[in-house]
C-alpha cells in the first residue's frame, strides 16, 4: 500500500483551541479598551501572534512600542496558556480519533502542521501525541500560512512528496498554503468559506474510510 502524509492543523481540526485563543485576545483587547467580537476574530484565523495583535491595535487605532507590544503577547499566552492547562481528552473535536486510527492501521503517516506554539502539549494533554510521526508547530518555522512552509517541512520530516500529502485545514491561510504546496487541501468547516480547498466536510464525522482509501491509494 501506499504510503501518505496527512497533515493536520490542530486549532479548530483537532481541538477547539479557537474559543480559548478569543478569550485570551479578547482580554487584551478589554485592557485597552478596544472592543473585540466574535466577527473580529474571524480575522484572526490562521494568522501569526504578533499579526493578530497588529490586527486588534488596528481595531482599535491603538499605536503601541515594540515593548508594549512584546509585553502584551506574553500576557495573551500566559492567559491562553492558564485556559488549556485543564484541556482534556473532551476537547478533542468530533471524529477526530477515528480518522486517525484508520490511518494509523494503514500504516500511513501523520503529521501536524501548526501555527501554534503550543501544540506539543496540547496534543499531549489530550492523550493523542502518539498518533503522530512528526510535528511541525510554531517554534519551527519562520513563515506563517498561507506560506507552505509548515506543510513542507512536515511532508520532509515524514519523507513524503508534496504531491504524496493531504492537509486537513479549517482556515483560507491554511488551505491555500496546502494549495500552494502543491498538496490536497480538505476543509474542515464551511465550504461557503473553504471554498478553496479540494473538498471540504463539515466535521470528521462526515469523512467515510471509503473516502480515506481513495486518498491514500490515488
């Protein structure tokens, strides 16, 4: 049998650390009194830390030194990070595990690919770090989605051609980097929003082995 990379994003693909990463920006922003809503942070998917703060100083029209801005960052991760220490394995989204043993029995590669910084202990503190031959997350790149530089460097780690590898992503960033890569791009999410990517589902629950089968042997 063939053998693949599927690489997945973590925020909003395997765990709902969005809701987290908005209450920790959200807090940011009340400190300086720019209102940040759900729409707002729309914006933010699937964009680097210091791009999303620039976004909701911009909100706001908040002029801020390189100082504040370093300071309020590491506010926003120790607030982020205070909110996923009692993650468990509840967080994981829905069919997440099933896809990934299926891919596991057929001796496939799994990789993350994640803008995160965090996403090392996340996917331990969900019990799921074992799935995975490689991660790829925040600490090791330099550039963010929609550069491909995430996927690459997985599919590398992984020895896999980019042609050989399939993203599942719920961000435009996202998909369009695995688009760019040359990869296959499967949304998980709206496909009024992901209409970019080479298929999109809901959830993992929508995603049959049949289907699985077809991407690995294709």
């Amino acid at each position: 049998m063939k053998k693949k990379a599927f690489i997945f994003d973590l925020d909003g693909v395997i765990v709902d650390t969005a809701k987290y990463h908005f209450l920790a920006w959200q807090k940011i922003a009340g400190r300086l009194g720019i209102e940040f809503t759900h729409e707002h942070n729309e914006q933010l998917k699937g964009v680097s830390r210091v791009r999303s703060l620039d976004i909701i100083l911009g909100l706001g029209g908040v002029e801020a030194t390189r100082e504040d801005k370093e300071k309020w960052l590491a506010e926003k991760n120790e607030d982020y990070l205070n909110y996923i220490a009692a993650m468990n394995e509840e967080e994981i989204l829905q069919g997440v595990v099933p896809v990934l043993q299926f891919l596991k029995a057929q001796n496939q590669n799994i990789a993350l690919g994640s803008a995160s910084k965090n996403a090392r202990p996340i996917l331990e503190k969900v019990n799921i770090l074992h799935y995975f031959d490689a991660v790829v997350d925040g600490n090791d790149v330099t550039n963010a989605k929609p550069d491909p530089e995430v996927f690459l460097r997985a599919a590398q780690l992984v020895g896999a051609s980019a042609t050989d590898s399939v993203v599942f992503e719920d961000s435009v960033a996202g998909v369009q980097a695995a688009n760019i890569a040359g990869m296959t791009s499967i949304g998980i999410g709206s496909p009024a929003i992901l209409g970019e990517a080479h298929y999109v589902y809901t959830d993992f629950t929508e995603i049959t082995t049949d289907f699985l089968n077809r991407l690995i042997t294709n």
